[in-house]
C-alpha cells in the first residue's frame, strides 16, 4: 500500500494507484491534522459569522447568507447542482487518481472536512469503485467542479460508478461492497469539489507516460540512427556540453552509452561527415523535449501535494483565497501538448528519411522488391496524419479565457480541456513511435550492420512478434503488435538501458 501524507506523493506512486490498483492508507499524523481542522471550523462556525461556502451561497451567490438549519442541505444542493458534466466518461485510471489526489490534498489541514469522509473515499479506492465522470464540463478555476461533483454525487450514495464494466448506482455498489454513503458535513461538498484535482490527475499521468515514451524513442532512435549508418561524433561530450541545456547533455549522454560497443568498423565510417538534423540533433530537440516533460513533472507533484480548495482554514481563521485557479496546470498541460507534437514531427521526419531510398540508401520503401512490393510506404502516411492531429490539438486552451458565475469567476484557465487535449495528443505520440519502431527495425536489417547489443537486443525483441517484411503484408497488424509489445515492457526496454532518461 502506498501511505498518503499530503506531501509526498509522487508520480510513480501515482502511476501504481492509478494503473496496477495499487491500495492507499492515510498516516496518523494526517488523521491528527484532519481532526484538528475540523474542530477548528465548527469553533468558527459557532461565532454566528459569515463564511463563504460554509453558511453562504457559492460563486456569485457568496452574499446569500444561508440559515443554520440548512446548512447540511447546502453542501447536498451543491454536489447535485454543479453534477452537470457531459461527454465520455473519464477512464478508470483518471478517475482513481483524482480520488487518491482529493484525499491527499484535504489531508493536509486546511480543508475542514471529516475524518469520515476521508475514509469513505479510501474504501472506495481500495474497493476499486469507480465514480462514473463525464470528462467535459470543467474550466480550470474555481476548482474542477464538474468533474469533483461527479465524483461526490457518487460518495454520497446518489450517483453513478463503474464496477466490472458496469455502470450502476453508487449505493447499489456501496450496498455490494459493504459501504456507507456519506452525508457531507458543513464545508465538506465545497472542500471536495473546490480543487485542480482533475486536471493534475491527468497532467501527472500524461507526464509519467511521456517520460516512458521518451526513453523508448531513444532506444528506437538508436536503431535508426546505425541503419543510417549515423555519424556520432556530434554527440561528442565537450562540444554538447559547451551548451548550458541540461536535457540535451543528458540525452547525448543516454546515445553515447547505448553506441559505447558498437564496431570500431561502424564507428569510424560514418555515411555523412555531417548528418543532417533529425540525426545530428538529436540531443538538441529530444533533450528540449525531456526538459519539458521534467518542468511539468514538477508542476504536477507539487500540484498533487497542494491544497487547492477555498476557503482555507488555519489558526482559527477562514480565507478566501484562490488556490482552485488551475492555470499552473494549463500552461503547464498546454506546453507538454506543444513539445510532444513536436517530438512526433521529429520522429515522422525520421520515417521518412528511413523509407526515401535518395536520403536513406536503403531499398525503396523498406522493401528488397519495390514496386511489386508498397512495402512501408502508407506507415508513414499514417504517422503524418497523426502529426496534423497533434498539432491541431496543440493549440494553446490556456489562451482563452470565458468568465463564468455572472462574472465572480472573470477569469478561469481553460486547463481541463488542455489536459483532455494532451491524452490524446500522447496517445497519438504511442502510436508515431509504433511506426517508427516497426520501420526502424527494419531499416537496421536492410542496412546490414552489427551495431551495438541494445540495438540488436531491441531489434530481437521485435522480431520475436514481426517477421522480417519479405513480401507485402497489413501493416496494421504489425503496428498493434509492435505498440503493444513497447507499451507492456516499458520497464524492462529501460532498465536494460545503460543510462536512462529521467
């Protein structure tokens, strides 16, 4: 189990909760910080005073003074009200992080709410009861409201989850999995939904994919690289390193231990005394795009152990502040977006340099019979096609801004659609590196070198589920198996990596 703290989780913590299941418990010490802010607001709550979202209305109702009796039903009304997404349902994996990130950040101290509801959410993470959650509705400010009702809506026993594939009512899964609904307390609802946590489960996710897939692309570029016969002395320790760029040195660090035993023979013949830029910049764009990926690293995991609902309570006092603004995420999902695609051109390009038998000096297409034979001619097709995606999607949602709660909320960062945008724009990245996989092991056959074990271990490790392209076969197959193959043993291509990306 992973211990849940509010300050230290981490990406891959949250890969495992979200992606293997892996089950979560709260530290005593949060349990305490809980205890002790609850106790504090029900002190607040008896000087009779005004507080947003506690005995108030919400948004740009904040003057609406709400009577004490109603104060339960206040929390109820919102959960309902704001349950008003549309679209797809977030996937599982999504919606498991956001739970374990709600409950890492209203452990902290500052949020009020109960130590029951932090234990009824755990139960349903641990359970793997699944809140059924469309994933358009959000703007990025203010919280994820939307999406966080959702899943509230079904922690109070009134709405929907996903059990075994099945949607079905939260209570009849509560009911099956021995459950209590809970009924939120003064603050609780506005606590729960008030906070970026939809949109940094996906920013943190995406990222800790991107980072997997940058190292793949490296081993696969390995392939490429000695199939064009690439001339290495443009990573050269002292002439890469003569830049102040942190990515790109690493980068050319990885490429240099993964050609440490390749043939003195391959080594000292190179096809060009100057590679052109998709093989002489490798560590220049790659690494740009790694300084990326770590940058939003570091937005997530610092967002993932925030408090980010309103208002907070400390010291006996309540603040309205504006941590639920989203818009460190957004530009932080837009810019990871922006360098993907643009690591997908970079690979696209490399695919066609391998199939353009002018540019490659391999036989046309990737195949030894050309024109009876298409070869890989339409793969790239496809991975141009996936980069015209990309970079449609690219475009900035954190550009824009459209005031909301009669204009209370006049500004909101538009992250929810900058994240929804990137898991697709990632998906489509998997799908680029498939084909450039697929053809680079290919072009590594054709091209007749040795290389280096890696390069050969990696080509063997294809082969073992694609043949050879003798004669003219669907590549789409091929395409499925060699994505599946990369994305099932990520761990096992990097760790035999002798200098790993991270």
């Amino acid at each position: 189990m992973i211990t849940l703290n509010g300050k230290s989780l981490t990406l891959k913590e949250l890969w495992k909760i979200s992606m293997h299941n892996e089950g979560v418990r709260i530290s005593q010490h949060s349990y305490s910080d809980v205890r002790k802010s609850r106790e504090e607001l029900e002190k607040i709550l008896s000087s009779g005073s005004s507080f947003y979202g506690v005995n108030t209305g919400f948004g740009s109702l904040w003057n609406k003074r709400i009577d004490d009796a109603d104060l339960l039903q206040l929390q109820e009304h919102l959960i309902m009200s704001h349950s008003a997404g549309v679209g797809a349902p977030l996937d599982a994996g999504i919606v498991r992080a956001m739970l374990a990130i709600r409950v890492n950040s209203l452990i902290k101290g500052y949020s009020g709410v109960s130590e029951d509801l932090i234990s009824t959410v755990v139960s349903m993470l641990n359970k793997n009861i699944i809140p059924f959650v469309p994933s358009i509705g959000s703007v990025g400010a203010s919280g994820d409201l939307a999406p966080l009702a959702h899943i509230a809506l079904a922690v109070m026993g009134k709405g929907e989850v996903l059990q075994g594939g099945e949607r079905m009512p939260s209570i009849k899964a509560f009911q099956k999995s021995g459950i209590k609904p809970h009924m939120f307390l003064e603050k609780e609802g506005v606590a729960f939904i008030n906070g970026t946590t939809a949109i940094t489960s996906i920013l943190a996710l995406q990222a800790y994919r991107c980072m997997n897939l940058i190292n793949i692309a490296v081993a696969s570029s390995l392939l490429f690289f000695e199939a064009m016969k690439g001339n290495e002395s443009a990573f050269t320790d002292w002439a890469v390193e003569s830049r102040r760029q942190k990515g790109q040195k690493d980068v050319a660090a990885a490429f240099r231990a993964l050609l440490s035993d390749r043939p003195e023979e391959e080594k000292n013949n190179p096809r060009n005394l100057q590679d052109p830029y998709t093989i002489r910049c490798i560590p220049q764009v790659y690494g740009a795009v790694l300084d990326t990926i770590r940058y939003c690293t570091d937005i997530a995991e610092n967002e993932m152990n925030s408090v980010t609902d309103n208002p907070l309570i400390h010291n006996m006092k309540i603040i309205s502040a504006g941590n639920f603004h989203g818009e460190p995420v957004a530009f932080a999902s837009d810019f990871l977006g922006i360098a993907m695609t643009d690591f997908g051109n970079m690979l696209e390009r490399q695919i066609a340099r391998m199939i353009d038998s002018n540019l490659s000096g391999l036989p046309p297409f990737l195949t030894n019979d050309s024109g009876l034979n298409s070869g890989y001619m339409i793969p790239q097709y496809v991975a141009a096609a996936l980069c015209n995606m990309n970079k449609v999607l690219s475009h900035p949602a954190s550009s824009d801004s459209i005031p909301t709660s009669a204009n209370q909320e006049d500004h909101v960062s538009m992250g929810m659609n900058s994240a929804l945008k990137l898991i697709n724009i990632v998906d489509n990245l998997e799908s680029i590196i498939a084909i450039h996989t697929l053809l680079s092991a290919q072009a590594f056959d054709l091209s007749h070198v040795k290389g280096t074990s890696f390069a050969r271990h990696l080509r063997d490790k294809i082969r073992k589920r694609v043949p050879f392209l003798d004669a003219d076969r669907p590549p789409y197959l091929d395409l499925e198996k060699v994505r599946n193959t990369l994305m099932s043993d990520t761990e096992k291509i990097i760790s035999r990596m002798p200098l790993p990306l991270d």
